[in-house]
C-alpha cells in the first residue's frame, strides 16, 4: 500500500538524519500528532501537503522524495 510505502520511506530518512518523529514535525512546521498518525499503521492520515512539508523540513524535493524502487514497483491501489 502507498501509504506504508511513505511512512516507511520517512522512518528511513528520519534513522538516516538520526532525528525522530517529532524532531521531523518541528522541523517541517506541522504538529507532532500529524507525524505520528502517519507513522501509525492503524491511522495512515497521509497528505500530499504534509508530505510535501516533510519533505521541505528534511531539504528535499518531492522528486526525490518519490524516487526510489518501493515507489517504482509500487502497485495502483484502486480505491
């Protein structure tokens, strides 16, 4: 599912940065509660804006953000 895909791919860059959860949140300007929903696999509250922040927070374009083989190979969710 593309929202574990996110949250994965956030819990890599935020391990690779050695900052947490909130550490992300602040740094991006949204609140903490958002960052964990998203990390929480019965929640997933994902957003493209939020996403979008986070990626701003870590210095990061959306690009590459999304450019990775989990992404590549990720299947079409049909809603």
């Amino acid at each position: 599912m593309i929202k574990d895909i996110v949250a994965e791919r956030f819990r890599q860059l935020c391990k690779e940065r050695n900052i947490t959860f909130n550490e992300l949140a602040n740094i991006s300007g949204v609140t903490p509660s958002t960052a964990y929903s998203m990390m929480d696999s019965t929640r997933r509250d994902v957003s493209i804006t939020t996403i979008k922040k986070f990626c701003d927070g870590l210095d990061m374009t959306l690009g590459e953000f999304f450019s990775t083989p989990e992404f590549d190979n990720a299947e079409q969710e049909i809603c």
